[in-house]
C-alpha cells in the first residue's frame, strides 16, 4: 500500500463522498478545553477495558501525563497494542472480570483508585446479536457493579461511562442525535448502552457520585484489530489486494471519528468533573460530517495502492440501525472540546499505522 501522498493533497470534492455537516459548534468562553498538564501527575486510575482501542490510546495519554494507571482485563490480548507496545509493563494490572464486585472493591480499595474510566464492554454488534445474553452481562451489569464499588470507595473523585451513539436507537427524523434526545435502544447492544447510560446518570442523581457519561459516534485509529469493522477490515483487505467487504447493503450513514479526538474528550471530562455542569451529565463526541458505508470505504480505496478494486457489497447485515450521528454542540460549549483531526487526516494517520503494522507481520 502507497501512503506517500499525504491524504491532505486531495480535495474535499476529490474525495468520493460529500461531507454532510451535522451541527454548529458553540465553544465555551473559558480556558475549559485546556488539558492541564499537571492535573494528571500523580492521580491513580483505574481503567476497565483498557485493552481496547480507546483503552490502549487513553491509557498511552494519561501514562504522558504522569498517573498512575491499574488495567482491570479479562483476556489475555496478545496482538493487543497495550501488549504489543510494553504498556502493560508501566501499569498495574489486575487480572478478572468487571461483574466480579469483591474483586472490584479489593482492586478500588487496594490501590487507593480516585479515578474511574470504565470502558469495558461488549462492543460488537453481531456479537450482542448472537449472544445477547453476554452482552447484557457485561454492559449492564459489569457498569452496575463498578459503580456500586464506586460509590462504597471514599477514594472516588471521579468516574467516566462509556455509553455509546447506539444508546439512542433509532429516531431518524432527531438526526442528528444531542443529549437531549431520549436514549430508545431496541436490539441488543444498543439497550444494553440506554440501560448503562441510564445507570450511570442515576448513580450521579441519587447519591451524588461524581459521573459523567460519553456517548461517542464510531471511532476508529491504529490498533484496533477487530477486522470486522469497517475501518481495519477494508484497509487489511486493500494491504492483500483483496476487495473490501461491506456487511450491509453501503447506505447506512455514520459519522466516524479519530480515536485521538475521543482521548482528549476523555481527559477533559475526567479533569472538569468537578464542575456541577459536567457531574451526571451525558457528552456527545462526533465528528461533524456523516458518511455511508459505501463511501468511506471508497475514500480508503481511493487513497490506497489499489484504488481499481471495487468493494463487494453482502447486505447480510440485521438488527442495525441505518443512520446514526451525532451533535457535539455541548461537549462544545461546555469542555471546551473541538476536533482536532478531519475525517482525512485522521485517516492518513490510520493508514500509516497498519501499513507499519502490516509490513512487520502483523
């Protein structure tokens, strides 16, 4: 794959795709989306889910920022970038699953936790399809049991959810999606991310447990390896001169966002919980444009080494939900919170990141 012309060289009206923009942006008036390079020194964070691809990014950040991080993991990932990279060698980790409350509240207590990034989850939807009795296990009642262990810890200053755009279901004629929107999941892993959501803002409401609550539109970046996805699968796919494969019938539009953008909403969040503005509150982090499936895998095709190859088209997919896309207009305004990547070059950066990863056996 040729990644020598930099992604910025083409055109908004060169690419194969024409951006729909989702929402103005209001940003605040303060110096609220500032990260502080101090504020993390120190702190001890908990992250669940820290093997995933925001895990692995999230927990690189806060490690730069001198906190001191305890990975909760499961499985034992060995292409995960968290293991491939020595990350897991800079933090504590504790190995068990996050229903198993005793373990949670030894872990909490133990390491003397202040912060909480709860990111695990049973994040495929096929998956939750086909098992969604597993799913509603971990994305229900693994986010009940953290925050349970959560409010018995004196320790705890802060806690992060990782709900999801799919918390809202489908409500085409709201598109796109604020926080204002009612959460309406209908298969089963977007009602699993409603009642996670749901959850989480209750523990805040009740009993003043300091949570806020991220609701993140696709993301995408180096290190994720579920080549199911449509990012990592089409760009594997390209590297092998094989055509990319597209699950449903390529209409669906999303908005998709460098997983970079969503580790800097993260980190504002968890340094703003302090604010009654941000405690018990749900953030949309989007990325402003909305695509078809079709049509960004036809911009990958169009910036690889293979840009005659056509995509085959499957439309085997169900119990997914056709256009989904957000509004970040209150991450805006009140974190202070903007993109920092185009859907371009986040892409480029992406592109550069599994051709490396590929071309050493990956």
């Amino acid at each position: 794959m040729n990644l020598q012309s930099p992604i910025s060289n083409f055109s908004q009206t060169s690419l194969p795709f024409a951006s729909l923009r989702l929402c103005v942006k209001l940003y605040s008036d303060g110096d609220y989306g500032i990260l502080e390079t101090e504020f993390w020194q120190d702190k001890t964070v908990l992250i669940t889910g820290c093997t995933g691809l925001l895990g692995f990014w999230l927990t690189q950040a806060l490690l730069e920022r001198g906190a001191h991080v305890v990975g909760l993991i499961r499985d034992g990932v060995a292409q995960s970038q968290l293991v491939r990279t020595g990350l897991t060698e800079q933090i504590d980790v504790v190995h068990g699953d996050i229903v198993d409350f005793h373990l949670l509240e030894r872990l909490l207590a133990e390491y003397q936790v202040d912060t909480i990034y709860h990111l695990a989850a049973q994040t495929i939807v096929g998956i939750a399809n086909r098992a969604p009795l597993a799913t509603f296990e971990a994305n229900v009642r693994g986010t009940w049991m953290v925050l349970e262990a959560a409010r018995r810890s004196p320790a705890i200053q802060r806690v992060v959810v990782a709900s999801s755009n799919h918390a809202y279901g489908e409500q085409p004629t709201l598109l796109p999606y604020t926080e204002e929107v009612p959460l309406l999941g209908q298969h089963p892993y977007d009602v699993s991310k409603s009642c996670a959501d749901l959850i989480a803002r209750s523990y805040a409401h009740s009993y003043g447990l300091p949570v806020a609550v991220t609701r993140c539109a696709n993301l995408y970046g180096g290190g994720d390896l579920n080549w199911n996805r449509i990012v990592p699968g089409t760009i594997r796919n390209l590297f092998y001169g094989q055509a990319p494969i597209i699950r449903s019938d390529g209409q669906a539009k999303r908005d998709y966002i460098y997983v970079e953008d969503v580790v800097r909403g993260y980190l504002l969040i968890g340094q703003q919980l302090n604010r009654p503005e941000v405690r018990g509150e749900a953030f949309n982090f989007g990325a402003e444009t909305a695509v078809s499936a079709l049509d960004i895998v036809n911009t990958i095709i169009h910036l690889s080494d293979h840009p005659h190859l056509q995509p085959i088209i499957r439309n085997e997919a169900s119990n997914e939900i056709q256009d989904q896309y957000l509004c970040s207009d209150k991450a805006g305004r009140i974190l202070g919170w903007e993109l920092q990547h185009t859907l371009e070059s986040g892409l480029h950066q992406t592109l550069a990141w599994y051709h490396e990863f590929l071309t050493n056996g990956g």
